[in-house]
C-alpha cells in the first residue's frame, strides 16, 4: 500500500519533519534531491532551492503528499524511504 502524508513541517535548510498516515514520524532532507532535480532541467523544482519558497510547503490532502504552491511535489513513499 502507498504511503500517505498526514502532516508536515518544516524544521530548517531543506529539513522537513513528516508525520505518514501509520503515525511514523520522519525527518526528509531534501537538499539533494532538489538540487538534483533542479540541474536536470526541471524548472518546477528550482523554485524549492529558495528556502523563503520551500518553507510554504503543505501538505495536499487530495493527493496525500507535500506539494507547494507551483505544484512541485514528491511521491510520498519515497519520502518514507529517505527519511530517518
């Protein structure tokens, strides 16, 4: 079953602490993977790359994932997966 994200906040850098939907609580940093994202050419993510932007992520309850306000956003099972 995919992983759905019932809440997150944002902790510092590219920190973000998010709370799954089997009540896991894990800590994603995402710097590398949005500068990695970013230098292939995909426009959407290098917004994230300014923190003042990152920081307006929310959590999208339709599609149960973090996303923010251009739509960028990440599957929640990789974040399960990367976060510690």
């Amino acid at each position: 079953t995919m992983r759905t994200i019932k809440d997150v906040k944002y902790v510092d850098d590219y920190v973000l602490k998010i709370v799954f939907d089997n009540r896991r609580v894990k800590r994603v940093d995402l710097k590398n993977r949005i500068e990695r994202l970013s230098s292939n050419g995909s426009s959407i993510f290098k917004r994230l790359k300014r923190k003042d932007y990152f920081r307006r992520v929310r959590v999208n309850p339709e599609i149960g994932t973090i996303c923010w306000p251009n739509s960028a956003d990440f599957c929640p099972d990789v974040l399960y997966q990367i976060g510690k």
